[in-house]
C-alpha cells in the first residue's frame, strides 16, 4: 500500500475516492519514564522515553489508519495527517488520517 503526506502521488492516476479513513491510539506516560525525564530535565537532552512512547503510538495510529483503508479496498492512501491531544493528564490522543483511494493499476 502505498502511503503519502501529499494530495496526489506522481506518476500515478486515482481512479477512485473511498473517503477517509483514520486510526488512531492513547498512550498514557509510566511512571519509569517520568523519573527518568525528571532527571533529564536538570541537565537538558533529549526524553527518549518520550520520543519512544511517541515514535510507538504513530506507527500503531498509522497501522490501523492502513487496515481501516484495506477493508475499503484502497491500495493507496494520500494526504496523511497526524494529529495529537491531550486527553487527560498525563495520557494523549495520536490520530492518524487520510483519503484512502486506488490507484490505476498499469
């Protein structure tokens, strides 16, 4: 399947628009990494447990975004968007969308 972030892909004729699709997951943050980004925040760097918990949940966002277009039968998704929220302390929201559409086989 073919995923991109832009409204058409080059060199490539949609043929049909299947709508949107979306997938999205909330994380919550662990006590481990807390202290840990505790730490980091008195010397400053980089909260790799953070950009872990992130890196985690887009692709789990992208991954269900992907078989919600699947089960449309859509072998191309384009203009992708992630979004995030804040649900309550300490626990967010990422939620990946897009137009999911098939692509003129050649």
């Amino acid at each position: 399947m073919v995923i991109v972030n832009t409204e058409t892909i080059a060199g490539q004729r949609i043929v049909q628009n299947l709508g949107l699709v979306q997938g999205n997951t909330v994380r919550a943050k662990n006590f481990g990494r807390d202290i840990a980004a505790s730490f980091k925040n008195l010397v400053g760097g980089e909260l790799k447990g953070y950009t872990e918990l992130l890196t985690e949940a887009r692709r789990e966002a992208l991954s269900r975004m992907m078989a919600q277009a699947q089960q449309l039968g859509a072998n191309a998704v384009v203009n992708v968007r992630f979004a995030t929220s804040a649900i309550t302390a300490g626990a967010a929201e990422i939620l990946a969308y897009g137009t999911a559409v098939i692509l003129e086989l050649e």
